[in-house]
C-alpha cells in the first residue's frame, strides 16, 4: 500500500482489487484443474523467483517465465511419456525448484572473489 501512495493511486482500493482478482484466479483453477496444480501453479513460480532474484521486477518476470516453462515443460513430458498433463506440470515446478534451490546453495558456498 505504501508504493501504490508514491505512484498516486488509492492503496485500499488497490489492495481489494487485487484480493478479488487472485480469489477469482484460485476459484476458477481449481475448477479447471484441480488443487494440487493450481498450489502448485500459484506456490512453485513464485519461491523459484525469490530463490533466484532479489528485487520485484525481475522476480515477476522470473516468476511468470518460470510458470510458463513449467507448465510447457510438462506438457511436453506428458506427450513423450504418455502420462497425464497436471502430475507432469507438477513435477516440472518441483525440478525446477530443485534446481534453483541447489544453484542458490551452490552460490552461497561458492569462495569469494577477491
């Protein structure tokens, strides 16, 4: 709310907006595709992008790459290996988590330049 009064617009207003938007977003995936794909479609980009980026604008373009990387990503391993869309999605997230999550530890351990 506080950089919505920097920008000029009403922090309350925008604040219940954007509630209603993501209750609108949460109902109608799950309807569409279950529980377990949309937490994971909602949780899964969004730790990736905090694992990997620190500031806003970056991690929501991280965020929203990620999502769609996930989710074509397992598509195509559902085609190739004959197996259901949303289980195949749900396992591209976690690998990918996995990944930023190892290459996170692998930075933090890494020796500092001189």
């Amino acid at each position: 709310e506080s950089s919505c009064e920097a920008f000029g617009t009403p922090g309350p207003r925008m604040r219940i907006a954007l509630l209603l938007l993501l209750a609108l977003a949460v109902v109608v995936t799950v309807k569409l595709a279950g529980i377990v794909l949309a937490t994971a479609l909602f949780v899964l980009p969004g730790a990736i992008a905090l694992r990997v980026s620190d500031r806003l604008a970056p991690g929501m373009v991280v965020r929203v790459l990620v999502g769609l990387l996930g989710v074509l990503g397992g598509l195509v391993a559902s085609f190739e290996l004959n197996r259901q869309g949303g289980p195949m999605i749900v396992l591209a997230l976690i690998a990918m988590y996995a990944v930023a999550a190892l290459a996170g530890l692998v930075r933090t351990n890494a020796p500092a330049r001189a």
